[in-house]
C-alpha cells in the first residue's frame, strides 16, 4: 500500500494507520522471502485452513497456481491457507445464497447489496458479528478504512463485513472525446449543470453534420437523472421514491421541511425531462435513446470509432486516462456533482465471516492481509512476476508483458472485490499518480446526512414490487427525453400514487425517525 495515499487521506484516513505505515507494523513486504518473520504462527503444526467463497468474473484459467502461490506466502506468514472456492458472478449469484441455506461450512464469502445480499443474511444471522473481533484481528483494516464506511455497513450497531474501501462514494459526470471537442472548439470546463450541455451538443450535431459524419451527442441517460440531481437514496434502490436532500447540492427546495420525498415529484425532475426531451427533438440523441441506452457494447464501440462524442458514467480516478489508452483518443471528464458516500456506497462489496466459522480470528487476519500487505494485493489482482507480468519500476506492473501478451492466464487489474485496491503495485493502464487521485477524490466526497440507515423493506413489499413495476414502464421514456414530460410525468406520478408510493415514503419516515432516535 502506497505510503502517500494513506499519510495524506485527510479526514477518511486514521492517524493511527498512518502512524502504522512509517513504522513499518502492517507487515507489508514486497516478496515473500521476508515472509514469516517475527512471527510463530506459520509453523507446519499450525496450519488453519480457511474456506473462502468468492465471485468474480471471469474465472482466470490460472487461478489455482496463483492461489498455490498465495498458500505459500500465507502458511509462513500467518499460518492459514486457502481452500479457493470461485466461481462466476452469475453462477455465484444463484448458488452462494443456497449453499448458506443448507448450511454449508464456509469461513469468508463475498456479499453484497446486488449478490448474496449482505442485509439479508445478516438477518439470517448467517454471517458473524466482528464488531469487537477487528480491532484486535485486523487492527491496520480497522484503522484504515474510514469511519464513515464502517458506520454504513453496521446493522443495528454491529459489523458483519469488512467493505472494500476504493473510491468514497459515487461521482455522476460527461466522459467525452476531449479530441473532438478541441477540434469542435468545445470548452468543457465551462460544463457545470445539464444545461449547461444544451450548447455543447448543439456544436457538436452542427460541426460534424457539416462535416458529413452526424455524431451522436451523448447516450447514458438513463443513469443521468440522479447525476443532474443528486439526492440521498434512503432505501438504498435509487429508483425508488424515497429520496432525502443532500444539502451541500442545493437541490429540491420545492420538498423543503420532508424528510423523505417522492423525486418524480419535484421541480428537478421536470426540469431533467425537460431538458432531455428537447435534446431528443434535436436530434442530438441518436435513433431510439431508450434501446441505444441499454447496448453498452455498441455504444463503446461507437465512443471509440468517434460516431458517439460522450456519454453519461458514474467516475472513478484514473478511468479517463485508462479509457484514452484503450479508445484510441483522447477522453475528458466533466462532473455534474461531487461524490456523494451513502450507506448503498459500502455494500457494493465487502466479505464476511460465517457464523458458523471455526476460526474467525485466522479469517480476520487473511482478510488484513488482503487489504495491508502489498505481494498479497498484487498477487491476487496480478498473478505471478514474469508469468503474468513484469515489473515496471517499483510499484506499477505490465500485464502485457511488454506487449507479448494479450491473455496472460491471470488478471484482476482494479481487483476492488478483494479488498481495498490501494495494497497493489498497480497496472500501467493507470497513471503513476493514481493514488493521489483516489485521495482527492475521497477528500471532496460528501457523506449523506443518513449515513448508516437501512431500510426494511418487509412491510411494504407489496407496494415495493408494483411501484418498481410502474417506474419501469415509465421511467426510461421519460429520462432519455423519448416522450414530453408535460404530458407523461403526471400519468407517473398517478401510477405511482395508485400502488402505493406514499405507504412506501411513510414507512421510510418510520423507519428513519426510529433510526435517529437511536444513534
């Protein structure tokens, strides 16, 4: 782990971990040659074997050597190795949850708010409370990841997970072929609101029609509405209308004194539709924005080939300047809003401990290892030195080998699922300062004035399938401008009235007052 990124993290990273970095206590090494030193646990009596259940895609066709390499370095370092249950993410998504049914042993898995859905099993009591066990396990995690991560992954005041600390939050944004826009004469910079892109695509369909060539605008809309007007999502379900006002964004004034509030009511999404609506009748869009919207192979093909000039994402550091390597131009980012952090950021990942484990203490010390010791990170992202990769320097890897290679057997370049991808040398497909724009990125982060809360779904799961059922019928028309919000937004909001969305917002209110109560 990059001694920069974790002195300088500001009020995400502890002084503690810092502290623990220039000392040298994390156990960090650069081979396995040192492996085992100062400690007594790795002796061959001693060792524990853990099971671990993960999902990723793909499955590396080199992933049992490079866990063969890992049992190496971990039955000296801390006595533990690791019987590597892995499989893909459809494949996991279907079985982890029954394997956990039936009782199968496991001592970690990987859990989630979209697999093996982490609230739930909690409510099972399928996975252990490690609220206590991880200081004393997993000190350096513990100390690392910032507070405000552990608080969003705590159910009813205790830790059943250990999240994978990446990017605070999430950033909605413009990525755009900065090429096209410096020859359109295009200043991006000026780019702060959605309205502020009308002029844009307009240059844009003008300059390349004129030029015989009729480039897209922009496509991804359908991911855009929370983006232009970000709010805090209190079901976790950002579809859902349930919403809380960020305050630092200044939006939905028209809901002041609600707690929680329908967004498909407000003034902002009226706007948004609007906005979108007109751009479609340009013709800014391209053909069907709805379909468009949802070929995401198709659209990066034409971002690449320079037919599509941008497109709505969701930003991390380092993607536009891994995108130009790979689109054969250059790629710029605008953002539309700062990363907002909320409880749904920090269950996209994390893993557990299984109640029934015998060994948490071993499990909790692998799971530091993940996330501390920088030849266990490269080892699981990278694979092995001089078989999957060369060395670039001291902390960057080529997974090409010099441009030998297209498939190497082994790569996870990012690797989030594993833990936090800060213990990694990293790949040359990231610039050398990726660290530092992890740390900006996070220092800017705002944390959602309900950081922590979760909602129990239970009570209104009737009303909660049909109104998903009505968004879906209306929603993506209507966020990629495909039909005139005057017109469509009141039928929505009628729809969505007749199948409960104000029972929904009331049991969210219920369920928030109580959670304020009692922090």
């Amino acid at each position: 782990m990059k001694k920069a990124f974790k002195k300088a993290a500001g009020i995400f990273l502890a002084a503690a971990m810092t502290t623990c970095m220039l000392t040298g206590c994390t156990g960090t090494t650069d081979s396995p040659s040192s492996a085992g030193e100062g400690t007594s646990s790795g002796s061959s009596e001693e060792i524990t074997t853990l099971t671990w259940y993960m999902s990723i895609n793909p499955v590396a066709a080199d992933t049992e050597k490079v866990i063969e390499k890992l049992n190496e370095y971990t039955r000296e370092k801390i006595g533990v190795e690791i019987d590597y249950k892995i499989m893909a993410n459809p494949d996991y998504k279907e079985k982890m949850p029954n394997l956990i049914n039936a009782g199968e042993y496991f001592d970690i898995c990987f859990t989630s708010n979209w697999t093996t859905d982490y609230l739930q099993f909690v409510g099972k009591d399928a996975f252990m409370d490690i609220t206590e066990l991880l200081p004393e396990h997993a000190k350096e995690t513990y100390d690392f990841i910032p507070e405000a991560m552990w608080n969003a992954v705590k159910v009813n005041g205790s830790i059943y997970g250990v999240p994978s600390y990446k990017e605070m939050g999430w950033q909605g944004g413009i990525v755009y072929n900065s090429d096209m826009a410096e020859e359109y004469g295009i200043d991006m910079s000026t780019v702060k609101t959605l309205a502020d892109y009308t002029d844009v695509l307009k240059t844009v369909a003008e300059k390349s029609r004129a030029a015989g060539e009729d480039v897209i605008g922009v496509s991804g809309l359908t991911n855009a509405w929370e983006m232009a007007a970000p709010y805090e999502s209190l079901t976790g379900t950002p579809s859902l209308p349930a919403a809380g006002a960020v305050p630092e964004f200044g939006n939905f004034k028209d809901m002041e004194g609600q707690a929680v509030f329908n967004q498909y009511a407000s003034e902002e999404y009226m706007n948004y539709c609007t906005t979108v609506y007109g751009w479609n009748q340009a013709g800014y869009l391209g053909g069907d924005p709805v379909n468009y919207d949802s070929d995401t192979a198709n659209r990066d093909n034409d971002f690449n080939n320079g037919s599509l000039f941008s497109y709505f994402i969701q930003y991390a550091p380092g993607t536009a300047e891994s995108m130009t390597a790979s689109s054969g131009h250059g790629v710029g980012f605008a953002a539309l809003m700062d990363p907002l952090f909320e409880t749904r950021s920090a269950m996209g990942g994390l893993l557990a401990i299984s109640s029934a484990s015998e060994h948490p203490d071993k499990a909790l010390e692998f799971i530091n290892l993940l996330n501390t010791d920088e030849y266990v990170g490269t080892l699981i992202r990278h694979g092995i030195e001089g078989e999957h990769y060369t060395a670039v320097g001291d902390n960057q890897v080529d997974k090409t080998m010099g441009g030998t290679l297209t498939d190497n057997g082994y790569d996870y370049t990012y690797g989030w699922q594993f833990g936090t991808p800060f213990n990694q040398k990293w790949d040359i497909s990231y610039p050398d300062n990726i660290e530092e724009l992890f740390q900006q990125y996070n220092d800017s982060a705002i944390i959602s004035p309900n950081n922590g809360f979760t909602f129990d779904t239970v009570p209104v799961e009737t009303q909660v399938a049909a109104i998903t059922n009505v968004i879906a019928e209306y929603g993506p028309s209507l966020e990629t401008g495909s039909v005139d919000p005057a017109e469509y937004i009141p039928r929505f909001l009628d729809a969505l009235n007749a199948n409960g969305a104000q029972d929904l917002i009331s049991e969210v209110s219920n369920q928030l007052n109580e959670f304020n109560e009692n922090k």
